[in-house]
C-alpha cells in the first residue's frame, strides 16, 4: 500500500531497527537509561536550550509544557485551529483547569497579533490570568516566516506571556524557509518536536526549554503516565531519526510538489495548497466512493467528503507518486 493519510504512518527502516535492538538501556524514572540521556542532551544541543526531556507523544509534550506553565485558572492563548487546541482532547482543560483563549489564524499558520494583544486579560480579579502564548509551525503543510515569529515573540514579551511552539514537523518548517532549525527555536521558551512524523521514528517526541522548567515539566510527565522504565528500546529509534532523517525531508517536499503538479493536470480536481510535504485538494464532483476505490488501487486515504490531505513521507517513492496520480486519473 502507499500510505498517504499521515507521515505518521512510516515503518522503522533496517538501520533504525539495529539501533533499536543494541540499545545500552537503564531506568529512566531514575534518569539513568543512557540511550534517553543522550537522545535529550542532543536534541536540547540542536534546538539550542538548556535541558530536554523525551515523551511518548507530542499530545504529551505539549500538556506538559502546559501545565508546566501554568497554573489552575490561568490561561493559555492559542490559534483557533491549532492541534493544541482542537486535536488533543482539552487536555489542556480537563487535566490542567487552564482556559484555553482561540485566537483567529491568518493565511500563514500565524496567530492575528492585534487580536492576541486584544486578548490578554488586565490584572483583575474577574479573569483568568493570561500566561502563555501557543504557535504550531507546521500548520497545515504551511511554515510561518521568522518575521512573524519574531513577531510573535515580541508581542509575547510585551505582555509577560511565555511563548511555546507545538513543533511537530519543525524540521520540515526549517528545511521550507531554509534556515537552520535553532533559528526557530531561538524566539521561544519551550518547543516540543515530534520524532514519529516525518523523522521515522515509531514512537516519541521531546520537549525542549530552560532547566527548571523540564524539571517542573518531568513532575507532570510522571503524573500523566509518561514516567518509562527502559525507554532506550524507543529513545534510540528517535535518536537514529534526529541524526540520519532530517535532510531528507527535503525529498518529500520535492515528491509533494511533484505530486501537486500532476494532480493539477486532472480537470476534476483542484489543488487547494502545497506546502512543504502536504497536499490539499477538492473533488470538484462529489465521488463517495473515491476512498474505497483508491484502496482497491493500492492507496491509502483519508476523506472529508470530497476534500482530502496528501502527505508525503520517507516510505512514499517519486515512482509512488507517478502511481498515485495514474489512479487519480482513472478515477476522476
């Protein structure tokens, strides 16, 4: 099957499996499991901050940061379609009593600053108090620019909020605007990066920041479950991902772009956006049968009705591309 709904959907290559199973390990409750010390004290080097601290899942790292920031009653601001605030089950205000405060999303992925600015709360009884400010970079296959970044950072400074990045596919952001990664990082005080999309990896993400906030940030990973014994078995597949995985992201943007091209040719649908390794498109006739049949051809999607995202990966080929639009032609 060539596997479009997610780069989430990527298997574990040889290599990484042999890092996997010579793995040095220890218990990492105890911070003593060699492979999770290393793969935390290099990603922290590379995002260039003080400490690390390696989770199961970004939906982790990301409440971690959060309750780390705040606390009960205070409030995080925060895109109005970001994965923080739509696709991670409240957790923000369901484990942590922290009001989430959507903020409308431009073009770009980036918040509306003078609608941020409008919404932080004054020091008064009646409000919650406004503590952190949410971006995600990746958005929807879109990177925000440094600029606007900068932007970000400025308006977060200028009203003492902290400043957090769901970093997801923060590479894929960097290898897009063509800058070296720490130059994104450098404008927040926490990022959490995922090592399961794009990078390969079967399982984990790492959040990043100054070292009194990890280790506030590790109490709460403990007390959501997070706490691993011998995580190295997984650590080490996220460490193979960061060192051998992340300049070839570059090929899966140049197979999104050419998967864009050649749907464009086909009259019945139309490309929506192309950014970095996702495509968007819209059937312009409903076809409800389109999922079935492309699975019947070899081809895994996701639908929402007659819309679909496209996301290329380290397991998906140019020669799969070339299949994949040769089935869209036959089916629209």
């Amino acid at each position: 099957m060539i596997d479009l709904r997610s780069d989430t959907v990527s298997q574990p290559s040889e290599a990484m499996r042999e890092a996997i199973a010579h793995a040095a390990v220890g218990d990492d409750v105890f911070g003593d499991d060699p492979t999770v010390n290393e793969l935390e004290s290099f990603t922290a080097k590379l995002l260039d901050k003080e400490a690390a601290m390696f989770v199961p899942s970004g939906t982790q790292s990301n409440l971690c940061a959060l309750l780390a920031h705040c606390q009960r009653g205070d409030e995080y601001i925060v895109g109005d379609h970001a994965h923080t605030y739509m696709y991670e089950g409240g957790g923000a205000a369901v484990l942590g009593s922290i009001q989430p405060q959507p903020i409308p999303m431009l073009e770009s992925g980036m918040l509306d600053l003078n609608r941020v600015r409008e919404a932080v709360k004054p020091n008064d009884i009646h409000f919650p108090r406004s503590r952190l400010l949410c971006i995600e970079n990746t958005t929807n296959g879109k990177a925000i620019s440094l600029e606007e970044l900068a932007a970000g950072a400025e308006t977060a400074s200028d009203n003492s909020l902290f400043y957090h990045l769901d970093g997801a596919r923060l590479w894929n952001a960097a290898i897009s605007l063509e800058v070296e990664v720490n130059q994104i990082t450098a404008f927040f005080d926490s990022i959490s990066v995922c090592l399961s999309k794009g990078l390969g990896a079967p399982i984990g993400s790492v959040l990043v920041g100054k070292s009194p906030f990890i280790d506030e940030a590790r109490k709460w990973r403990k007390m959501l479950g997070g706490g691993m014994r011998q995580t190295g078995l997984i650590a080490a597949a996220g460490l193979f991902a960061i060192q051998n995985n992340v300049n070839r992201l570059a090929q899966d943007h140049k197979n999104a772009a050419l998967l864009a091209t050649g749907l464009e040719q086909n009259n019945g649908i139309t490309v929506e956006a192309n950014e970095t390794n996702m495509v968007f498109i819209q059937l312009r006739e409903e076809n409800k049968f389109i999922q079935a049949d492309l699975h019947d051809l070899g081809i895994c999607t996701i639908w929402n009705k007659s819309r679909c995202r496209l996301v290329t990966h380290i397991d998906v080929t140019e020669n799969d591309i070339d299949k994949v639009t040769e089935a869209f032609a036959k089916l629209v």
